[in-house]
C-alpha cells in the first residue's frame, strides 16, 4: 500500500490556501510540504497538524492506493 496525498492538494485548493501558508500555520518545515509532493511518508505528528489546520479528517487529506493501481497510473 502507498499513501497518496492528493485529497489534501484538492482541498487546500477548495480552501484557497497556499503551500507557504500551510507550513507556516502547521509549523512545519518546506521539506514536509515536499514529502507531500512526492507521497512519501510522513509523521502521525504532521497529519495531525495539518487536519488541525484545515478542519478536516484524515481521511479527506490522505487515501491509500494499492501499488498495482499505482504502478498503473505511472
């Protein structure tokens, strides 16, 4: 399973926000905002902050995607 981060993109694009403004409100480093870029993993701790930030679950910033789906897509 890999983690696609493409639901948290679409929302901040719904809330108008921006990946700067992101950071800055979740405290986070831009390396964080890259590893979103990228699927890559991130900490429990991040998640949580930005859910916090955007008023949302986990399930509307993140959703896990089969690798075959994946490997298909790519």
């Amino acid at each position: 399973m890999a983690i696609c981060y493409d639901r948290l993109f679409h929302l901040m694009i719904d809330k108008k926000m921006s990946n700067a403004q992101l950071k800055e409100k979740a405290g986070f480093s831009a390396n964080i905002i890259t590893r979103l870029k990228r699927n890559e993993y991130i900490s429990i701790e991040s998640i949580e902050r930005i859910c916090r930030v955007m008023n949302c679950g986990v399930d509307d910033i993140l959703e896990f995607v089969p690798e075959e789906k994946r490997e298909q897509e790519e």
